[in-house]
C-alpha cells in the first residue's frame, strides 16, 4: 500500500488538475493547489488512569489562483476541508474572482519545475500499525519511569504517547509537483515534585519519526528538571556569567531565525534589516537551516522535506557564519524584490500565503562540555527557563522577560533561583557568547545547546 496515495489519491489530483486548467481557461496567469492531510492518535493517562484515547483527522486545500494587472500580479485565494467534492471548478472559479480584489506585486513568482525526491522516506509505516494498546502502554510506561527516577515525583498531571502520519502535495500550472508524506511519534509528561510542603511542576518531551523513543530518559528528564526547581531562592540583582540551558538556546535562536525573515526585513520591522555581511554576533556562532539534514542518532530531522512550498528544492542554508549575516530567509516573492537568490524557505498552511519558515534550525557545537562552561562561569547561573522571549521587540531587540535555573557557585551547579528578570537587548546576548557547549540537543525540528554569556543583567530580590 503507498502511504501517499492512501492520503492523496490519484482521482483527488486528477481533479486539482482539472480546477487548475479551469482557472486558466478564465484567464488566470497562474493556479495552484496546495493540499495537506494528517491523521493523529493519542493516549493520555494520569497517575495510573486513562483520561484520554482519541483518534483525529485534518485536512484541508487551499487554491490560489494569479492574475496579471497593469503593474504587477493580483491573487485570490480559496480554501475547503472537503476533499471528497465532485470537482474543484468551482473553487478555482472563486479564487479567480477574489483575484481582482487583491493589490498588485510586482514581485510575485512562481517556481519552475525542478528537483526530485532523492531524500530518504520520512515516513515509517510501523507508525500506522500501533494499537490503542500500545500507546496507552506506552504512557503508563513513561509514567512509571518518572516516578522511578525520583522519588520526590508526587503527581503525574498528564503523560501522553501520540503518533501520526500525513501527507501535502503542491500543484501548479508549471508542472510543479510535490508529494510529501511523513510519520511521528511523540511522548510528552507534566509532573508535580515535593519535599516538605515545596512543590514545583515540570514538563519534557521528545519526538521522532519513528516508534523507539527513550521513556526512561523523557521521564528522568522531567523528574530532574521538577527536582532542580525545588526551593528556590532569590538572587541578588547584579551582572552574572549566564550559562544558558540547550532548551532556551532553542527559544532565543528561533527568535533570532525569526527576525531573519525578509518580509519583515523588507518592511522594516526587523532589528538586523540593512545588516547583512556585517557582525551581529559573537564570531564563535554559526546558525544553519538545513532542510535536507540527514536523519540520525539524537537528530530527528523532522523538518526536512524534499522541496518548501513553493515547489523549489530545498537546501542548506547558513545564516550566520561565524557571527556574519550571511542570508535572509526568502520566499520567491523576497528573493525578487531584493535581487537576490531565493533561500527555499517557503512554508505554508492550505489556508495561507507562502511566507519564510524555517526547516531543521540549528548552531555549530562548541568544544565545551556543561561542566566546563560551568566553570567558567564560576560564581554565576545556569538559565533553565524564559519566560515571554514572544515580547521581544523585532524592530529594536529590547526585551524584558522572566527567567529561572540554578545557582553556580565556584564552577558547580548549586540552589535553584527563580523569580529572575533577564532584561537588555538581542544584541548584548549575541555579541556576549563567550563558549558554545558541545551538547547539541534537538527539540523537534531545532535544536541547541549549552552557551555561555559574559556579564549579563539579571534582576532579583
């Protein structure tokens, strides 16, 4: 059985590609379908019981139909989740007539043809063939494993096993085809610790393509995170040596990755518009976005993808090399406004415009272990948690957030603090980076790892 076409069915194209050729009898210079589809499994139980055992379906198209104006390209775009219809005429038809409403771009593009599917599948049909059973073991089991990695585990509030499968597939009027399909599965559990009347919660997780995730090492994780926020106490208000956790590298560099996307370059609402070829970080970083990263142990690739969605293959690119912005991420609306090669960073929902995401983000490892930077650090702090890195302000980088972690004291990890402010500018924090661990970590489709910051505010009791 082909897991693309048990999605997608081939009489579901042959009817995408009438509705296109519909479009261009109306006069359309361009259509497109963009289709995706994903069936999910879940159990979740809580201390012991089973509180949820669901199955659900998504899906959706989305046509966009292109026509030519005076000064540029006008789009409409049409959406529906029913993908049984008999035919998509009449979609196309209404993304035509809403094509007139929209205002011209000069930049619109549409990719040619090109590429192939020459990655390994992303898909694994063990995934499919997993019981009720199974996933509701399966959360016991990571529960069990929380609960025997410490003793100081006083509640499970939820421990979840999902999995899932899907399919998406781009068509245009260009011979662009693009069929993907993809498995995960994942394991998730929030928990409560206590010593004394002290309690704190905490959560972890892990994702991969295929079944086989470590629920001992998820459940340990979590028990050791609650453990570590036991107690906490106030820091005093100064500047710090900050080491911060692989998990918030990953928020901030997204972050980062964020601000790198050209259509708010273009607009002006980004902190590093005007910057490129030029410094803006520490030379010992270098961040990457590979959407064809090669799966392997400790290292998911769950974003990679043979083409973005715009049809373009996709590729690996570096968008800072030791601390010099070397690209944008584009669409190949960006890319032509600007000049310049498109980056293949397209995304896109059925019911959405493309716009620039990234696929397996990343920073080059250092050569310091934690305990190292711990060290280093001396009399400083270990930053576990951030808390509303979504404030941050794109135009000027000025952010203030809370924050949490541990107390180092002479190199070695001590009291957890908390009830932190982390507050300055994006800048300070990446022209700061002192060592980059060698502990890359990967939390879904990013990873990061251990980064040691240079005399950083936080903001205490």
């Amino acid at each position: 059985m082909n897991p693309f076409t048990t999605s997608i069915p081939e009489s579901l194209e042959d009817r995408l590609q009438d509705g296109i050729r519909h479009a261009l009898s109306l006069g359309a210079e361009g259509a497109e379908a963009f289709i995706s589809v994903s069936r999910s499994r879940k159990a979740k139980v809580q201390n012991g019981n089973l509180e949820d055992l669901s199955v659900s379906k998504r899906g959706g198209l989305g046509v966009r139909v292109i026509r030519t104006g005076g000064k540029g390209f006008r789009t409409g775009l049409a959406t529906t989740t029913d993908l049984a219809a008999a035919d998509f005429r009449g979609l196309f038809a209404q993304a035509w007539e809403l094509s007139a409403l929209g205002d011209e771009d000069p930049w619109l593009r549409q990719a040619d043809q090109s590429g192939a599917d020459d990655l390994p599948s992303r898909y694994c049909a063990d995934v499919d063939t997993i019981t009720p059973e199974q996933r509701i073991a399966w959360a016991m089991e990571l529960e069990a494993q929380a609960r025997r990695a410490s003793a100081k585990v006083a509640a499970i509030r939820e421990s979840t096993w999902g999995d899932g499968s899907g399919a998406s597939l781009l068509l245009t009027q260009k011979g662009v085809r693009t069929p993907d399909v993809w498995s995960s599965c994942s394991a998730s559990i929030e928990l409560a610790v206590a010593e004394g009347e002290e309690r704190q919660a905490a959560w972890h997780w892990d994702v991969s393509r295929r079944p086989g995730l470590d629920l001992a090492a998820i459940g340990a994780e979590a028990a050791l995170k609650g453990e570590r926020k036991l107690n906490p106490q106030r820091l005093p208000a100064g500047k710090y040596a900050v080491v911060l956790h692989p998990e918030v590298a990953v928020d901030l560099l997204g972050i980062v990755a964020g601000m790198l996307d050209a259509e708010s370059v273009l607009k002006q609402r980004s902190l590093f518009a005007g910057r490129l070829g030029q410094p803006i970080a520490s030379p010992l970083l270098t961040l990457v976005d590979d959407g064809r990263l090669a799966e392997a142990p400790g290292c998911p690739a769950l974003g990679t993808e043979p083409w973005d969605a715009e049809g373009l293959p996709t590729r690996r690119n570096v968008l800072l090399e030791d601390g010099v912005l070397k690209t944008y991420l584009h669409t190949l609306k960006t890319a032509a406004e600007m000049g310049t090669a498109p980056t293949a960073s397209a995304g896109r929902g059925f019911g959405s415009q493309p716009g620039a995401t990234t696929f397996n983000l990343f920073p080059l490892p250092g050569d310091k272990t934690p305990e190292a930077l711990y060290r280093m650090a001396g009399n400083g702090v270990l930053i576990t948690e951030i808390m509303g890195l979504h404030t941050v302000d794109p135009v000027s980088g000025d952010l203030s957030v809370g924050a949490s972690g541990i107390r180092i004291r002479g190199g070695v990890l001590c009291e957890a603090v908390d009830k932190l402010t982390f507050a300055g500018n994006l800048r300070d924090f990446l022209t700061r980076i002192a060592a980059l661990g060698n502990d890359l970590r990967w939390y879904g489709s990013s990873a990061g790892l251990s980064i040691l910051l240079e005399d950083i505010a936080l903001g205490g009791a």
